[in-house]
C-alpha cells in the first residue's frame, strides 16, 4: 500500500483515523462499515513456512485474498539471498461450498482482526436464509504449511444441507529450478468433503491445508487442525505474555505486544541452524550483520524465548567462522541456510554491528558459557576496527547499512558510534568473566578517546542545528544522525533531537533518510525514539512515540513497524519489531546490561503518566518485574520484584541511573 507523502510540521498536524480498534481479548479488529473498501498487506511465519497475505474488502462487500507463500528451506537456483521457493494461491474455497444446493452470495464481510493469525467474520446469503462464516489463517508453528479454517453457522431455526466437493490441487515447480535438481509439489486440499447436515444454530468446520515438498519424499502430514490451532495460539499467548509492557497507553501496550509476535515468529529451521530471517518475500534462511547481529539478537534474551537466543547465538557463530588474521571484512550476510555469503556493499561497519550486538547479547543473556563463545568474535571485530581507524581516529568503510543508497562517505557516524557502544560493553564482559582488569581498562579507555574523535570529525552546524554531519563533507541532514543518542553520547543531544523532529526530516512516516528525499525506514525512525528517551527528553519522544504508535497499529497498514517506502512497499520485516521493542526496555527503562546478573536502570517516566511497569523480563537468566511509581513530582519509586516478592524498592530521582543486582 503506497501512502500519501508529506512533511508535517509537526505531529499535531499529522492527524489519524483509527481504521482498527483495540479489543479485550488482545486483538485489534477493524468493523467495516457500509462502502469501507480497503485492503493491506500482513506477513506472518512458522518455522517451514512464511505467508504474506495481501487481503482487503471490496467495495461490495467482499473479502478478497491473495497469499504468497515462501518455503525457505525449499532453495532454487541461483541459490542466492533470494532463493527461497515461492507460490502465489489467490483461490476461494467458498465458491465451491453450497448450501441447500446453491452457492453462498452475496457476501458482507462484518469484521477482520489480527493476533499472530487473521480472523475474518462474513454473512453469506443463502436460497432461504443467511449463514455466518468465520475464517482463521494462520502458519503451522513447526510445518511447511498454512492452514485456513472455515467455520459456518446456521444463525436461523431450520436445518440446511452443506455440500463440499472434494478437491485437490497439486503442482509441481519448474525442474530447473530446484537446488540439487529437485522438483517441488505444492499441495493445497480440503480437509473434508461430501454432504453434512448443519442443524440449527450449529456450526460446521472444514479446512484448506496448503504445503509444499520435495518430490519423491512424503507430504506434509499436519496434526488434526485443532492442534494446529492450539499451537499457533500458545506460541502467540507465550510471547504476549513475556516482557509484558504495562502503562495508561492502551495503543503502546499493544502494540509492544504485537511487536513481540513479528519479532520471534521469524526464525527458520534451516541446515545451518535457526536463523531469524527478515522476510518480506526476500530475505529467508539468511542472517545480517545489522538486522540480526545489530538490531534483534540483543533484544531476545529479554522476550524469555528460547528459540529466539538459539538463533541468536547461531547467528554469531555463523559469522565467526570468517574471522582470519588477514583482517578480511566479515560478510555482510549469510545466505542459503548457511552455506554461502552476500557481500556486496563491501564493508559496511559489519564488524561494528557485530561486536555491538554480541556484546550486548552476551551481558543480557547472562550466560557465561556462552559469553565465553562469543568473547573471541567480539575482540576480532573490535581489533578489526582498530585496524580501521583513519587519521582522524575514527572507523573506515566502505558503505553502511543503506549499502550506498544514500551516500555514506569514507567513514560513516554510524559505524564509530556502534564501535564506541560495542568497546563499553565488552569491557563490562570481561570484567563479568573475571577477566584481566588492564584488558577491561584498555576497551573503556578507548571509547572515552573514540567519544571526542566522533565529535571531533563529525560534530558541526547542519542547517543552524548543533548536531552531526553524517560524513565528512555531508551537506544535508540524515536520519542516523540519532545514532550517538541511544549509546549515550550527548554532547550534541539539543540540536540533534531538535533537527531529527524539524520538518526537514519529520514526516507522516516518521523520518526521512536524508532531507530532501521522499524515503522513510522505520528502522532510523525507532532508533531515534529510543535514543530521545534514553537521553532524558521523555515527553518530546512519548508524543512522537504515541503517533508513531497509533499509525502502525491501528492506521491504514498494519498492525507492525515496516522496513521502507518507496522500496519494498512497507514490508513487514522482522527486525523492526525487535527495535520497537527495544525503544520500551533500553529507551523508556533505560536498561544497559553491565553484567551477568547486573544492569543500570534510568527509568523515563513520562509526566501523564503516574506508573509504568515490565513484567516477566527473562533477561540474566531471571524472571522479574520492574515497577516504576510517580511518588512527588521529582522522584520515582521503583521497585524490583521477582515473581510476587520485592528484591529492592527504592526512592530515586528522575532520570537518576539506578545499578540493579539480580
């Protein structure tokens, strides 16, 4: 869906019309009304399989649905990043269903609600009377397979007759295609068919299993569809119900939740392991150094899902496997299950993504096994970036992660500002692992001297801001810029944040990548919240975050943060979640992981709001709560609780760091 562009003043002047409402039972639903023709886009995945599901109402009513399956682990050839078999099904089982020996018609669709599937109630006429169908679409949590459930009810007082033809379509892919020579059987089939009675006031159910395999071995077998039901829906309940986000704003607590489901449903059980992949019809069975290493892996040990740090820990390991003492850059990407590399765009500061994202990962896993796993990857990539230093003392690459869509310079503010985070960190990780305090000393040291040179080399007047040139030479701002903000370097903090929410880089769709331009990613956008509240201004980022908010989830396309637009047409990609998360933990909490069992806490509470609280934070290998409670108007009570008992309580000012020890 392509949105109207504009730049907004401000965001008062960005008004919203809620097409969704939030509902009790965690769903956001959208009532259609009378000619409410719309349609928008979804994806939603399994460990086999991912669904992007392109769906609306016609403007009589109707619901229309074409769905793109892609099956990562199904590859083609050329076995690139792209390689993942996909089929387009645009058919409606409904057409062939009768009822009292006629089709149904004349559909009015009543309502659409979203929850980890897509629920759709419609009213069908029938020869005498009205039926009600209720759909549920979702992936199979553990299959190559997506399953669609049709539930009819007779509303009236006399029995009808249903009648389903039995019907199976099977094809096969092109043999050229297929890695290894494979052919591949695309499956879709109704689940039951012939003549059943459906008395008054009942219901009948039937499903459309749709899979794919390779030919020769054995269709996917699905468990009965009430199991697959029960799964999908206890994943979703699992999610929803860890890192539990609590405040007076009803749009932000949901959508943090729904964050959590795009967030952790995209990893693929690949041969080379679990692997989060960003999805949008692109990006399967492969890992970056910035969506993967940089932007979701820091944030699963705090969701309480353990497949989520499997991948995580897979994915470092991944890209360790190409340290060398030549000082060869790491590949941007891991492709094709594993088996081979996507680099590009050269060195993009990968090195500095990586090291920021283990180290990160490693304190907040609060794993000393695995910390020790990843201790050698991270010290390479920080050794790499010494290496890297110009004469200025600042990180040398050839690109960023925009990867030459926009100019990036020789040295990019991006790239030293991860550097800068990455060295902090892994200096608390030695310390954490008992290791040489002179090492320890040596990385903070270093960060203090790359602090000045960030400021130093990119530090200048942009447009009559006090902000950052995003490299040498850069003439127009840019939307990284907010990048020093959320590792805490706040030399320019005024003018940065007063330039990133000016109209020459504000809009309807949060910011733009470079002024002047008509290209937004939401991934600049949710670092530049989280990185506004870490830096103390709370209600300035609480008013953008609201709006932002509101339009993802219950505006025109939703209900999760987007990659980009022009490109990709407001992809669903799954790292983003993981960043809006991370706006609720690291910026509004101000979590910073300084060890196993260990963190500070700079809690922002906004002031229209008298309490906040994050529950079952499975971070250190714990299970806790922290409750942040208004006590006067300057000091904030916060309290630590594990389960139902208080481990600490106490009494700070606002924006006062906190040291909490598990």
């Amino acid at each position: 869906m392509l949105l109207t562009w504009m730049i907004l003043p401000s965001v008062a002047s960005g008004n919203i019309c809620d097409r969704w409402k939030i509902e009790p039972d965690g769903c956001i639903t959208w009532v259609i009304q009378k000619n409410d023709s719309h349609s928008d886009h979804i994806e939603m995945s399994g460990r086999y399989i991912s669904a992007v599901l392109r769906y609306g109402v016609n403007s009589d009513g109707q619901f229309n649905l074409n769905r793109t399956f892609v099956f990562p682990m199904l590859r083609t050839v050329p076995n690139n990043t792209h390689a993942s078999f996909m089929t387009h099904i645009a058919w409606n089982p409904l057409n062939v269903v009768m009822i009292d020996g006629a089709i149904m018609s004349d559909e009015r669709v009543v309502s659409i609600s979203l929850k980890g599937a897509m629920y759709v109630t419609s009213v069908f006429k029938t020869n005498r009377d009205s039926v009600l169908v209720h759909r549920t679409l979702f992936p199979s949590t553990d299959k190559a397979a997506f399953i669609e459930v049709y539930d009819i009810s007779n509303p009236t007082g006399q029995d009808m007759t249903i009648n389903i033809p039995s019907l199976k379509s099977e094809f096969e892919s092109d043999t050229k295609k297929g890695v290894n020579g494979n052919v591949y059987v695309v499956d879709s089939r109704i689940d039951k068919a012939g003549n059943f009675s459906l008395k008054s006031k009942s219901s009948f159910r039937f499903s459309v299993i749709n899979s794919a395999y390779i030919k020769g071995t054995p269709p996917i077998q699905t468990n009965s569809v009430e199991e697959e039901m029960a799964q999908r829906q206890k994943l979703v309940d699992f999610w929803m119900g860890h890192l539990v986000f609590e405040s007076p704003d009803s749009v932000i607590n949901r959508m943090f939740a729904f964050s959590k489901i795009r967030a952790c449903e995209s990893i693929y059980h690949t041969k080379g392991g679990p692997m989060h992949g960003p999805g949008g019809e692109a990006f399967y069975a492969a890992i970056w150094a910035n969506d993967q290493a940089e932007y979701i892996n820091p944030y699963f040990p705090f969701t309480g899902y353990k497949y989520g740090n499997e991948s995580a820990l897979n994915s470092f390991m991944h890209f360790a496997r190409f340290m060398n003492n030549q000082w060869k850059p790491i590949p941007s990407s891991i492709i094709a299950e594993g088996t081979d590399i996507w680099d590009g765009a050269g060195d993009r500061g990968d090195a500095a993504m990586i090291a920021y994202g283990a180290s990160r990962y490693a304190l907040a896993r609060g794993n000393e096994a695995e910390a020790k796993q990843l201790l050698p990857l991270i010290e390479w990539c920080l050794e790499y970036c010494h290496h890297k230093l110009n004469d200025e003392g600042v990180v040398a690459s050839n690109s960023d992660e925009l990867e030459g869509r926009f100019p990036s310079g020789k040295a990019n503010l991006n790239t030293s500002s991860l550097y800068y985070d990455a060295l902090i960190s892994t200096s608390f990780l030695i310390k954490a692992l008992g290791g040489e305090k002179q090492k320890a000393d040596m990385y903070y040291s270093e960060a203090l001297t790359m602090r000045k040179n960030i400021d130093k080399y990119f530090g200048c007047n942009m447009e009559g801001f006090d902000t950052y040139a995003y490299y040498k030479g850069n003439d127009k701002l840019r939307a990284w810029i907010c990048t020093p903000l959320v590792m805490g370097i706040t030399e320019r903090t005024k003018g940065t944040i007063e330039a990133l929410f000016s109209p020459r880089l504000w809009t309807e769709n949060g910011l733009l990548s470079e002024e002047g331009s008509k290209t937004f990613w939401d991934r600049s956008t949710l670092y530049a919240l989280r990185g506004v509240f870490f830096a103390g201004y709370t209600e300035k980022a609480l008013t953008y975050l609201k709006y932002y908010s509101r339009k993802r989830l219950l505006g025109e396309h939703v209900p999760y943060a987007i990659e980009a637009w022009p490109e990709g047409n407001q992809r669903h990609l799954s790292a983003e979640s993981g960043l809006y998360g991370r706006i609720i933990t690291e910026g509004i909490f101000g979590i910073r992981p300084v060890g196993f069992k260990s963190f500070q806490l700079t809690p922002r509470l906004p002031k229209e709001w008298n309490q906040m609280a994050l529950r079952h934070i499975c971070a250190f290998e714990s299970n806790f709560d922290i409750e942040v409670v208004r006590k006067d108007r300057n000091k904030l009570d916060v309290i630590i609780k594990d389960g139902n008992k208080q481990i600490m309580r106490k009494s700070v000012n606002e924006g006062s760091p906190l040291l909490i020890k598990l």
